[in-house]
C-alpha cells in the first residue's frame, strides 16, 4: 500500500517545537536548585529533635519558611518538566499524550499548591 501522504503531513505533530532548549535548561536549572535543598533539608531534619513541637517552631522560622517554599516549587516544576518529557516520548497517541500531559500537569499543580498552603499555614500559625 503506498502512502499518498506529503512528507510534511507524515512528519507533523513529531518535528521540533522550537522549545526544546527553554525546557532543557529549565530542567537542568532547577536540578541544580535543589541540590543545596535537598541537602540543607535532609541535615536539618538528622539533626533535629523527633518532636511535633520543635518542628513547628523549625518551619516558623522565616528562612526556613521561604526555603521549603522554594523547595516545593522547585520540586513539583522540576517534576513537571521531566514527566513531560517521559510522557512525549514514550506515549503513542496524540489524544493519550495530551490527556496525560494535562493530568501530570494539573497534578503536579496541585500538590504543589497543597504544599505551599501547608507550609503557610504552619509558618502563620492559622
């Protein structure tokens, strides 16, 4: 069977976007953010006390607040980019591709939201 199809039809939907480069260095950006995150989040939380109590008071403190603020972000947009990329690449439909990149997206959104309530409402004692 020959396909009759013109060589930018069979192509279209599967070039480049002319984004890649913006999401890379986005991705490789916020990698290299939450390092020193990670890291400062990981020996603080070895070196304090197992108690309810003190780890309020821990994410009252300003720094800390805006540091588990940047974390979050950083996380759930870092998150975002790279299933957006798993996603383009290894699922096969258009219409499955884009529903899950709606579903990654919207996820990724939300509990990056219920994060940054959590920690505000923690750090303003509501």
């Amino acid at each position: 069977m020959q396909d009759l199809r013109s060589p930018l039809s069979k192509v279209k939907g599967l070039g480049s976007a002319k984004d890649g480069t913006h999401h890379f260095w986005h991705q490789r950006l916020t990698s290299l953010l939450l390092i020193p995150l990670v890291l400062w989040l990981g020996f603080s939380l070895a070196a304090m006390p197992l108690e309810h109590v003190a780890l309020l008071e821990w994410i009252r403190q300003p720094f800390v607040t805006v540091a588990l603020l940047l974390l979050i972000f950083a996380v759930f947009y870092h998150a975002k980019l790279g299933l957006q990329v798993v996603i383009e690449d290894y699922v096969g439909t258009h219409s499955r591709r884009t529903l899950m990149l709606l579903l990654s997206s919207f996820l990724c959104l939300l509990i990056g939201i219920v994060g940054v309530v959590s920690v505000l409402k923690i750090a303003f004692g509501a």
